[in-house]
C-alpha cells in the first residue's frame, strides 16, 4: 500500500523530550492500528476509508474503554472524567490519531495530550483568560465573516471538526456543550453564505480569505466548489486558503474521498485560470502525526496543485523542545508540507497546562532560525489578545519575566491600542508567583507595567 516510502526505527524527538539522533525521515508504514485491541482485525483498506474513520471515532468515556479493553486502567478512565468536566470541548477523536497514543505512557504522550483531557494535569484558569481571546466575534461584517486585516477576512462557514482539540482556540463555539461550557454550534448552510460573499464583493481591499470553522474538511465537496468558485470569481480576491486539520488527523480522506479532492482539484484549476492562489492550511504538532498514510495523501494533493502550509501550536509537554519542533518542521518540509506558524497559544480557558511563556518560545524560534534554510523556518508568533493580530515573538515593546506580562503593538491592525498576554503563572519564577498570589502587591505591579508599556507607545509613535 506505501510503496517507495522509506521507514527507519527511530525514537521520536516528540516521545522523548530532549532526545535527539539523526535526521532520517521515518513514515510508520506498520499496521500501527491493531496495537489498539477493538480494531486488532481491521486490515489497511477498511482502515483507510475515510468513512470508516468517521463512523468509528472515539467520542465517549464509553468509546474509550471499549476500544483499549485491558489497556485501559480504572486510574485512565477515571482521570479522563475529571478532566472532561474541567474542559470546554467534548473527546472526539478518529481511529487513526487515536491509535497514534502510545497509552503505556499516556500520561505523558504528546499525542494524547493534545486530545485527551486527563483531570491531574488540570491547573486553574489564569486572571486573565478570554472566551475569545482574538477578539474573533467583535470583528464580525457578518454571521460567518471576521474582518480585522485590512485585506483578510475569516470565513467560518461550519463550527464541526472531525476531530476535537483540548487546545481550541474557538472552544466557546466549538466542539459542543460540556459541563463547562454552553455552546451552540452549527453546520454548514450555504443558503446563509449571500451576505458573507456580498459583504467580500464590496470592500475590494479584501485579497485573501481564510475558510476555517471548525473544519473545513467537513464540508461538502458542492460546497468547496461553491465557496472556491465563488471567492475566485470575485475580481478583488486573489487567494483564498481551506484551513483543515484533516491531513494530520485522517489522512485517508484524501485518498478515500475521491469526490472531496476532485472538487479541490477543481477549484485549483479554477485558480490557476485567474492567476489566484488556492491554499491549504493544516495542523500538525509533532513528528508522531506525520505517517506514510500523511505521504500519501501528500501525494494526492500535489497533483491539485494546491499549496499546502502548515501552522503549529506551541504546547507544553507535546513540543516545546528544539529537537522535536527542529525534527517536525524538517520532516514536514521533506512532504511538501511548508512549515509556515508557530502560535504561542492563546489565552483561553481551560489550558492553562498546556500553555508556556513567552520567553521559551522566544528561545525556540531564535535556535529555529539558522538551523533550517529560511523558506522552510517557520515563523513563531503571538496572536495578541484583545484583537492584536500575529506579531512575532520578539516584537514585543515591553515584557516583563518575573511577573509573565508582555505587551504589544499593532500599528496596521489596531493602531494607538496595546495588548497585553500573560505567561502561565505556574511557569513563572517563584517570586512571579509570590507576586500573584498577592493580590493588591500584584495589581500595584501590574499598573506600574502598563503605565511603562503606554509610555514606551508613545514614544513609538512621536
């Protein structure tokens, strides 16, 4: 099934923090999937249909135990119930990142991190954690359209993923009600689109829409070339990007869905007609998700001609270490997967655990740099809270490390206002979080930075 897709036994970076050895390009070509006791008979075409994949996602309590059977411990299944009541998203998890998991280490598995809530690893919520951390519904034109750039827009036109990551950034809307968090979700409904295409038609400064959600994987091959057909014909656009988790977490839909890539196809050749460029944006995280089912897929995609990039997600203990970004990110290049963002991760509740400091990623991105030829270093970022936009890490105007606080400035964006993120307060240095614990010595600190920060704007601007 993988033919001229070469495999090496190799520790990953990711699985072992600190780790290192050579650079050679390992894609799992293994039967990987009946590690996993309830799918111990499943052979590689049934795994590698995308609808199998869909109907057998792992989306309860349930579902977990009966799919690991004497894999799972009272103490796992336990641990994962408190956590699900301390989460904003609901487990949704499909058989092929499921059986990613190493689960006798799951603890601390990078993958499983990502998806899994465990209630031990739970911190509180910092002071100053936002629902929407970037300001995404506060600049809405219309129901499904956020307009912040000036020349980019963000089309949400379904809130549904086939996966459900801890780590959301649009956990308020995402992923369905939990014990903590009330939320309603919708489909895609192209009947509801005229609105978002005429608001796009007349504000010809909009060049480039992302189609996001949720994921857009989950919309219907008519709607992508609905929405793609659409955008390109409008004289003003120039690019538009699908954004989809979909090769990291079921790669097989590119090679089982034959109708979903031939609409992509479509919409590419569309592009290439009007000189626009047609994008594919995707997720991996670590090493651990890239397989010889990920270099399949890749091949099919580059016969659309689609643009494929790839935006990451800094988090503690899945790949907040040089060698496994370094390795990922090189791995990702040798697929034509361009490594494009790192994001610092957004300050939104109920990842607190999974959060790390400005200053690490700030170390992270200044040995990135140098070590991979430039096309292919991906730029490390904050999406500063309130609305700020991507700056980049060391764009900051003031930070200050013991308390955790930086704060920023975004000129184009949101000119003459500041934004301020907030390290987790757990990472912070003991006499940070001393500082925190007091809450009148805290907020006197607090107000001596702003009234710095402000300062220094300013000047910026004189």
């Amino acid at each position: 099934m993988f033919e001229n897709i070469t495999t090496l036994s190799y520790e990953s970076p990711c699985s072992q923090p600190g780790g290192g050895g050579p650079l050679t390009y390992d894609f799992d070509r293994s039967e990987f999937w009946r590690a996993i006791p309830i799918w111990r008979d499943i052979d590689a075409e049934t795994f590698g249909d995308f609808r199998w994949q869909q109907r057998n996602s792992v989306t309860t309590v349930h579902r977990i135990k009966e799919a690991l059977s004497e894999l799972a411990s009272s103490a796992l299944i336990s641990d994962i119930e408190d956590g699900l009541l301390k989460t904003p998203m609901n487990i949704r998890l499909t058989p092929y990142i499921f059986s990613r998991i190493h689960w006798e280490n799951f603890e601390n598995d990078p993958v499983r991190r990502q998806f899994l809530p465990l209630g031990s690893q739970f911190v509180p919520d910092h002071p100053y954690v936002m629902d929407d951390s970037l300001a995404e519904d506060g600049h809405k034109a219309t129901p499904y359209l956020t307009h912040r750039y000036p020349d980019k827009a963000l089309f949400l036109p379904i809130t549904h993923c086939p996966v459900y990551c801890s780590f959301c950034t649009r956990s308020r809307v995402v992923g369905g009600s939990t014990a903590v968090k009330s939320k309603s979700t919708y489909g895609a409904k192209s009947k509801e689109w005229d609105s978002t295409f005429e608001y796009i038609r007349n504000h010809p400064n909009l060049e480039d829409i992302v189609i996001s959600g949720g994921d857009a994987l989950l919309l219907r091959p008519n709607q992508i070339r609905e929405i793609g057909t659409t955008l390109l014909q409008i004289p003003s656009v120039r690019r538009i990007r699908f954004a989809t988790k979909g090769l990291a977490i079921m790669p097989m839909k590119f090679t089982s869905d034959i109708e979903w890539v031939e609409a992509l196809d479509d919409v590419c050749r569309l592009g290439r007609e009007h000189m626009k460029e047609v994008a594919l944006h995707t997720h991996f995280n670590t090493d651990r998700e890239i397989t010889a089912w990920t270099s399949k897929a890749m091949k099919v995609l580059s016969e659309t001609g689609v643009r494929v990039r790839n935006q990451s997600v800094l988090i503690s203990g899945v790949n907040d270490a040089f060698d496994c970004l370094h390795y990922t990110t090189k791995k990702l290049s040798s697929q034509l997967i361009q490594p494009y963002y790192i994001y610092l991760h957004d300050m939104v509740p109920g990842c607190e655990h999974l959060r790390t400091t400005v200053s690490k990623a700030e170390h992270l991105s200044h040995r990135l740099q140098g070590s991979i030829a430039g096309f292919n270093t991906p730029r490390m970022v904050c999406d500063a809270p309130g609305g700020g936009g991507k700056r980049e890490i060391s764009s900051y105007i003031l930070y200050d490390h013991e308390i955790g606080v930086s704060a920023w400035t975004s000129p184009t964006a949101k000119p003459c206002e500041i934004f301020y993120y907030y390290d987790p307060i757990g990472k912070l240095p003991k006499e940070g979080r001393d500082l925190w614990a007091n809450n009148s010595e805290i907020k006197r600190r607090l107000i001596k930075f702003r009234a710095n920060a402000e300062a220094k704007a300013e000047a910026s601007r004189t």
